[in-house]
C-alpha cells in the first residue's frame, strides 16, 4: 500500500474563468509556488473544502520521479526534453521532471523538483514552473502566446500584437509606450 502524502500547503488560482488547483506536499515546494505564482496575473482564492477546480497541480520537492517508459516520441524543448504518446506526457527541465496522463498523474500534473543544486538554481525553477503552469492551463483550454500586449491611454481597449520572431513586434510596443500606451509584455501573453 502507497502511503498518502498529507500536503504542507494548498493554493487556489482563477484566471480567465477557470480554476488551478496547487498542491505542495512540503514547506519547501509551498514556498517555492507562493513565491513563483504571486508574480503572474493569477487571481488567488480562498481554499475551500471542497473547491471546483480545473486542473490540479502537484509539486513534489523530495522522491523521486517515476521512471519515463521506452518507445514514447520524443523531441528537444527549450531547458529539456519532451516524451509523449498524445496521452501521457514526460517533460524533462533542468533535472526536474512534469508528468501527465499517468497513473500517478491522470488528471492531475506532478511536478518532480530534482534534487541537483542545478534544479534548484532560480532561473532552473522559473523554467520548471513556467512549464507546469503552461501545460495545466492548457488542459483548461488557455493558451499561451508569442507577442505583445498593451492597453491604450485611456484603458478603454487593449491591443495583441502577433507575429513571427524579428517581425517587430517589440518594436511597434516600445513605440505605442513611449506614447502613453500602458505596456504590458512583448513577449509571453
């Protein structure tokens, strides 16, 4: 029999109508999800016992994370590797592991801090939860975009700039700012 781990810590998110679930099994992944979720546009809810929720979160900061099986594709991800078959996936980020679609994670996301002073480098552990936070609000139906946001003066509309790498996307923001316009990201909206 599998022991049930109690968690430390529980965090509910809203963003765009829909609910993320956090789950942190100690102290230390606690801290490490307060601290990385408070600096994005995430509503924070009170736990209640029994919440509605999208998606569900795990992160694990001790153990180790199951073993990637054989014979899934396989392709290079910025920090890592991705493993999948279309239903489970294996993302490999700086020692760190994100799992879904398995037995351990079938309608939840593990994430497996690695335990190398590598994965626990800040710049490792931003890429990790980044990722994490990408895939969850993916199975929500939420998608992550390429190009630049602002809002114009008088905040009564917004405008999204798309557009390939070099098309001058971050150029066309920085010169709506400099004309009042309120920047919000040139780069992952």
């Amino acid at each position: 029999m599998v022991p049930t781990i109690r968690p430390a810590m529980t965090f509910l998110y809203a963003i765009a109508g829909r609910v993320v679930f956090i789950e942190a099994t100690d102290e230390w992944s606690a801290e490490l999800v307060s601290r990385y979720f408070k600096d994005f546009y995430l509503q924070p809810l009170p736990v209640i016992p029994e919440p509605t929720v999208d998606f569900t979160i795990k992160v694990f900061s001790r153990g180790s994370a199951p073993a990637i099986p054989e014979g899934l594709d396989s392709f290079e991800v910025a920090f890592g590797q991705c493993h999948t078959d279309g239903e489970k996936l294996y993302l490999t980020i700086e020692d760190s592991v994100i799992a879904t679609g398995t037995a351990e994670c079938r309608n939840s996301l593990c994430v497996w801090v690695g335990d190398t002073s590598h994965a626990r480098e800040s710049l490792s552990l931003f890429n990790l939860m980044a990722y994490a936070l990408d895939i969850s609000l993916r199975r929500c139906g939420l998608y992550q975009l390429h190009g630049a946001g602002l809002v114009t003066p008088d905040g009564k509309a917004c405008a999204l700039i798309l557009g390939a790498s070099g098309s001058g996307k971050s150029t066309f923001a920085s010169v709506l700012a400099s004309r009042r316009w309120r920047y919000l990201t040139d780069d992952a909206l």
